[in-house]
C-alpha cells in the first residue's frame, strides 16, 4: 500500500520563469528568449549539422554553437538568437498577446 504524502501540487501559470517567482515583465523576456533558443536549437538538429556547419551558417563560433547546443540561454540576447536564425533563413513574425495573470 503506498505510503500517504503531503506534496501540494499547484497549477502552473503556463510560464515557468513567472512560477519561479520572477517578476511578470522579466518572466515574459526569458520564456521569449528560451523559445527562441529551442528554435535555433531545433533548427540545428532538423538540418542534422555539426556544430562547425552550424557555427558557419549562424555566423557564430562553434563554442557558441556548443553553447546553443547544451542549452545555455543565459549566454545569448534576444537580438542574437534573431539574428543566427535569419542568418539561416528563417523570418520570425510577432504576434501581441495579452499576458494571462
């Protein structure tokens, strides 16, 4: 019989970084930016390329490339990840949405 647990679940607010306790304005910045991380990330592994091939066509050094790779989003701006994926062809378009509380 399992034994009895105390856990308190609570449902997430669908932004990690805002259930983390950061501010809203800085929850919204960072859940933006890891996106965009997946994006590039994603990109790389679709296109099966070596972090060499990749670090050519994002116009980065392969240790940022490595960096992507690993999941190291503190390293890269928003305006950094925008720009290796229109350096690999991609056009990202924005859409405004009302920030759920």
């Amino acid at each position: 019989m399992p034994a009895e647990s105390n856990v308190m679940l609570e449902a997430s607010s669908g932004n990690v970084y805002l259930d983390l306790g950061f501010s809203p304005a800085e929850a919204e910045y960072l859940l933006l930016r890891s996106r965009l991380m997946v994006m590039v990330e994603r990109l790389i592994s679709d296109r099966q390329m070596t972090q060499v091939k990749a670090a050519r066509l994002l116009g980065v050094s392969q240790p940022r490339v490595s960096d992507i790779v690993r999941g190291r989003v503190e390293r890269f701006t928003i305006d950094a990840l925008i720009e290796m994926l229109a350096r690999a062809g991609i056009r990202l378009d924005i859409v405004a949405l009302p920030v759920s509380a």
